[in-house]
C-alpha cells in the first residue's frame, strides 16, 4: 500500500502558461478578482472606535484571503501565502507575529497527526485494523460510517484533543478503508467511491462528539472557565447530561444525511466481510513493525486520554509518538519529507492562525461582538438570542480554530444574552456546545477539519457546501430535540 498522497490543493481550474499564451479575462481571473476589490473596500474603510488603525487593514486582508480559499484563484497553500505576504510588505503585521501561527502547538499537533497516520500506513497496521472494521460492519459504507462514530464518541470523554482524536485515531483508520475499496485522492472518480464521504462524516460526527463533553475538546474547559466568572458554574455530569440526548440524535442522523447530501458511489459491500476475512488470513500474523505501531498507538491514546493528569501536552505528547517511529524504523525521514499533505496543511493553517490572532490583538474581533450585542437590545430574549446564536456560530468564518473563538467571543455573547433576560445556565451550555459544533463549517474551522483536508479527498468547493448545510442540519437538531431536552431537565 502506498504511503504517497497527491497534492490536497490542486485545482485544474488554474490557467497555464502552455494552454493561454496571451492574456485572456477567463474565470480565474473572476475568481481573483473578488477577493481582491472586496479586500481593498474593507482594508479602506473608516477605523471604528475601539480598534487600532490597522485593524480594517488586517481585517480586508483576512477577508480577501478566506474568499481566495473560497474561490480557489490559485491552490490553497499559494492563496495563504499572498495574503500573509500582502499583511507583511504593507506592514499590517509584524513579521514576528505573521510567522507565529507555524509555531502554535494546534498547527504542529495537525501536522503530526499526519505523520502518525502515515505509520498506520506503511506499516500496513491500518490496513489490518480496516480489515477487522470491514469484517465487523462491512456490508455498507454507512455502516462504516457508523462504526466511526462509535468509536469517536467512546474516546470523546478522555480525549481533550479533539484533533488528536480525529487525527490520530479515525483518519487513518478511514484513509485504509478507503484504500481497501480502491478509493483514492487522485481523481474525482476515485475519492468518491468511498474516502471522501467518510472523511465528511467523520468531521461532521468529531464535531459533535467534541459537544458532548466538557473534556472532548480544548476550548471547552475555557468556555466553563468563563461562564464562572460571570457566576454560572457548569458542572462536568450537568454539560454532559444537557449534550447527551441532542448529541446522540446527531450521530444517528448525520451518516445518514450525509450519505443522502453527499453520497459514495461505494453503497454496498456485502462481499466485503468474506473478502475481509480471507486477506486477513493472508495478512498472517502482525509485523514487529505492527507491533511497534500498536503499542506507540496505544501509548499516545494514554498520554492523550490522560493528558490533565500527567500534566503532558497533547502536541509533545504526538512528537515522542514520531520520535519513537523514527528511532524504531517504523518511519524513516523521507516519509515524513514526501508527506505533502502535512506540509501544505502547515502553511495555509499557520498562516490562518496568525490572522486571526492579529484580528483578536487589534481590537476587530472585540469590536464585531459589541456590535453583536447591542444590535439585539430591546428585542424579547427568545428572539435575541437566537440571533446571537446564529451570529456566534456563523461568525466562525473568520476563525481558523474553535478555541481561539471561544476565547475571543465566548463572555461577550454570553453576557449579552443574559443581559436579554435567557436563562443563564441555559445560554451558557448553548455557547459551549456551539464552540465545537462550528467547527465543521470550513475546511481551516478547526483542527481536525485541517487534517481531514490535507488527505487531498475533498475540494475546496465541496467543504463549504457541505459544511453550510450540515450546519443547519446539526443546528436543527440542538434547537429542537437539544432545546426541548433541556426544558425537561430544567436547564431553563
């Protein structure tokens, strides 16, 4: 099985020198020019009361660079660095501070993610584990996608990295699913037959997981944090008690619409349980170098599941995982070098990190959440707040990760739909719970969104249309049944 992965970020759109030897105003240049003149209009716009002189500047810039990865004028990693390099020559950044983002530990802990993936890979440990996936529940690619679900949400609980989780664990898993159907990045037939659903569905089922408990994603504890202070304190039973019943719903309904939004071509195996069996068989028994894998796997799960304890970083705690294939000969240097996928995600999560952060320092993100806020003043809280809801969560358009929302934005919605009249328990679990569930908006809206892209399976284009509507499907359901489910309780 090969371990090589096409690049993520290629767009057959993009004009070549060969094929238009003279300027013609084709498509692309549509698709730069939209980024461009509404950057321009934002980057001159009057600075507001309460934002540095040079947050409109970094706000147009961020602007014209999330439409560039919408609108794809040129691949993803290229369309990052433009625009981190227009915020350096006009000075709107410091160079310190553009080049920070590839020194976050969120970016660095995706890009392992990738490398311990690729061990799962070349050791063919994955492609065994697969197997045993497809012989338990092979018969359809919605049971896979189920069986994927099942397994994020018993390490939900134990797994404050939500990217860990995704990264570590259920990607590679999915990538040797995929490989085992004959579905691969390489062409739009190929990552349809089976990858490219799997990998949707999973980050649509991470991001609910990473709802339901307090300790199943990092922002989380630091929406608790912050509810404190405003006098709501959120238990760990009460957080999970409010999610559990909406949260379920979702990992029922999601497969199931997404296989109906975003459908495989692979529908059915019914042979593939037999076929399992056999090539097991032929497998024969694990490789020390399986071995190896297993137990460096094991090890990591630990030391994530375990990380508040021990006081260990969940990104440390993924370079001793690396450290420990490399010295094994599990992993050699040059599969980390050919990792395309890893590389490019660094340079486009990197750079989004670092805006966003920008945009926070500049006083842009403070200045949006008042505006938010008082915009709502006089209307009754059902409807404030539901407005403040929809805000907060759209709002993640402009972020590249869910913490550094929460941390930017969390109090500020909270004490505006307090100062409404909403119950404040209620408003306070609603905001945490929408801390995760935005996170599958954007191919950059998070950690594990980052990795799932960097396999090269999904478009650019497919991540935002699909992201959308499954928004409104999971905000549905955590408006309906998560609402009334509540009410039962006596959270509002």
């Amino acid at each position: 099985m090969t371990s090589s992965r096409p690049d993520p970020t290629s767009d057959t759109n993009v004009v070549r020198a060969h094929e238009h030897p003279h300027f013609h105003f084709t498509p692309i240049w549509y698709k730069a020019a939209i980024p461009i003149v509404v950057g321009v209009i934002v980057y001159f716009l009057p600075v507001p009361d309460g934002v540095e002189p040079d947050g409109m500047h970094m706000l147009g810039i961020f602007v014209a660079t999330i439409l560039g990865l919408i609108l794809q004028p040129l691949p993803t990693g290229s369309v990052a660095l433009v625009g981190i390099a227009i915020a350096m020559i006009t000075k709107t950044m410091a160079m310190d501070d553009a080049l920070a983002g590839f020194a976050n530990k969120t970016v660095w802990l995706i890009v392992a993610s990738f490398f311990i993936a690729e061990g799962f890979i070349v050791t063919g440990l994955g492609r065994r584990i697969a197997l045993v996936f497809v012989r338990a529940i092979g018969k359809s690619s919605l049971g896979l996608s189920y069986g994927m679900a099942v397994t994020d949400l018993i390490l939900a609980p134990a797994t404050p990295s939500n990217t860990a989780r995704a990264g570590g664990v259920v990607y590679p898993i999915i990538r040797s699913l995929a490989e085992l159907e004959d579905s691969r990045a390489d062409s739009d037939e190929s990552r349809k037959k089976l990858g490219a659903y799997l990998l949707l569905t999973a980050l649509q089922v991470n991001v609910i997981t990473s709802a339901m408990f307090i300790t199943a994603m990092a922002g989380n504890p630091l929406a608790q944090d912050a509810a404190a202070k405003q006098g709501i304190d959120i238990s760990w039973g009460k957080w999970a008690l409010a999610a559990i019943v909406p949260g379920l719903v979702s990992l029922i309904v999601v497969p199931w619409v997404m296989q109906k939004l975003y459908p495989p071509t692979v529908r059915k195996t019914p042979e593939a349980p037999d076929l399992a069996r056999a090539q097991l068989r032929e497998a024969g028994k694990m490789s020390v170098h399986e071995w190896i894998m297993a137990g460096t796997f094991v090890l990591l799960l630990v030391l994530w599941c375990l990380s508040d304890q021990l006081n260990v970083d969940a990104t440390a705690t993924a370079f001793l995982g690396i450290a420990i294939l490399l010295v094994t000969g599990v992993l050699t240097w040059s599969n980390l070098v050919s990792d395309k996928g890893a590389w490019q995600t660094l340079v486009f999560f990197g750079v989004l990190v670092a805006m966003a952060d920008e945009l926070k320092q500049l006083g842009v993100i403070d200045w949006i959440g008042d505006k938010v806020a008082s915009s709502v003043d006089g209307l009754p809280w059902i409807a404030a707040f539901a407005i403040l809801t929809l805000v907060y969560f759209y709002v993640h358009y402009l972020f590249a990760s869910n913490t550094a929302q929460i941390v930017a934005m969390y109090a500020v919605f909270l004490g505006a739909a307090v100062a409404t009249g909403a119950p404040p328990m209620f408003a306070a679990l609603v905001f945490g719970f929408i801390g995760s569930l935005f996170g599958g908006l954007a191919h950059y809206s998070s950690g594990p969104a980052a990795v799932m892209y960097g396999s090269g399976y999904i478009k650019t284009s497919e991540w935002f249309r699909v992201g959308f509507i499954m928004s409104i499907v999971i905000i549905a359901i955590w408006t309906v049944v998560g609402g009334a489910w509540m009410k039962v309780i006596g959270v509002w």
